[in-house]
C-alpha cells in the first residue's frame, strides 16, 4: 500500500490507526478549526475534515493517501468543541449532564497521485448521567479536556458519568474505524 499519511496529531486517533495495522506519519493539519457555537450540518463537519486534508496535501505529491478527520459533539443541534479554558470546559459539561447528545467525525480521504477524495461521516449517540458539580469539577482537574471536543475523553470519564452509548465508539474517540476501513478499501480499488 502506498504511504499513509494521519493529518492529526491527535494521539488518540494515531492509536486507532496502529490497532487497525496500518503505517502512517502523523503530520500536523495547518487549519483552524474552530467552529464552537455554530449550528451543525454534516457539510460543516465534512468540510473542516477535507480542508485538514487539503492543507497537508500541499505538502505531498507523490503516491501518498492522506487521512483526515474532524470529530465534534453536537447538543440539540450546537456545535460544542474544544473547551477554551476551565469555565467553558465547566459550562459543556454542565450543559450535557442527564441529556443524550452526538458525536459525529467526518472523514476525508485523498489519494494524491490520482486527485481523488472520499468524504464521509459517522455519528454515535451518547447519554449522560446526571452529574454533579462535584464530578464535572473533579473531571477537568484531573484530566484537563482542554484538547477535546465537549470538554470529554470518552475512555477516561469516570465510571458513573455514561449512561447508555448508541453507534461505534471508536466514533466517540475520534476515528471510525469500520467506516475507515471501507473507505480505505474504496480508493484503494479506484487506483487500480
């Protein structure tokens, strides 16, 4: 297979692409991707992971295929992202404690040589018990989700915080790993 290259330097999602078996250089995306507080629309999401893509691709021109991927929380149809500092973190807690909200990554794949791309998404639904103060406050100190989108690491929430997750959870981590896989597949076959 030709070079991969990871456009994150997310260690979660590189940690996900080495369970799935596959080489790759992670290089960091030149684009900001700041989108908090706006309404959601999979071409939104879409679009930030294909421009993270298109920026590294500036970089490359030989045979490389590079991933990309932008993964968001939406609650009742707002972007939450990543947590400017303690109080925000604080308010995006708040805010999903006792409701269900989801968590969509969209996914982009260019194949450099031959000018293609796949574009696709992927959401899961998540439940929040009610929390208390307490927990939320304990939560940030400890795990500081500054770098988090929803002020949350799903594999580190203490035990208590989930009440009940629909859809993949390599999703909520960050890479859907089976939607990957096929799309991985897919313009793999195109090259031939």
């Amino acid at each position: 297979m030709n070079k991969i290259i990871l456009a994150s330097t997310s260690p979660r999602r590189s940690a996900l692409l080495k369970e799935m078996g596959i080489n790759f250089e992670a290089v960091s995306p030149d684009f900001d991707e700041n989108i908090f507080g706006q309404n959601f629309s999979y071409s939104l999401i879409e679009g930030i992971a294909e421009k993270k893509g298109l920026s590294v691709k500036e970089k490359y021109h030989n045979s490389e295929i590079i991933i990309s991927a932008d993964t968001v929380v939406i609650l009742e149809n707002e972007v939450l992202g990543k947590p400017k500092d303690f109080d925000d973190a604080h308010k995006m807690l708040s805010k999903l404690s006792g409701k269900t909200h989801k968590v969509v990554t969209g996914v982009c794949i260019i194949d450099v040589e031959k000018n293609k791309k796949i574009i696709k998404s992927q959401t899961s639904e998540v439940s929040f018990n009610n929390l208390s103060d307490e927990d939320i406050i304990n939560y940030i100190k400890a795990k500081k989700p500054y770098d988090k989108a929803g002020s949350y690491g799903i594999q580190e929430l203490p035990i208590g915080f989930i009440k009940e997750i629909k859809g993949e959870y390599n999703n909520i981590v960050g890479l859907p790993t089976k939607l990957l896989k096929e799309m991985l597949d897919e313009i793999t076959k195109k090259r031939v």
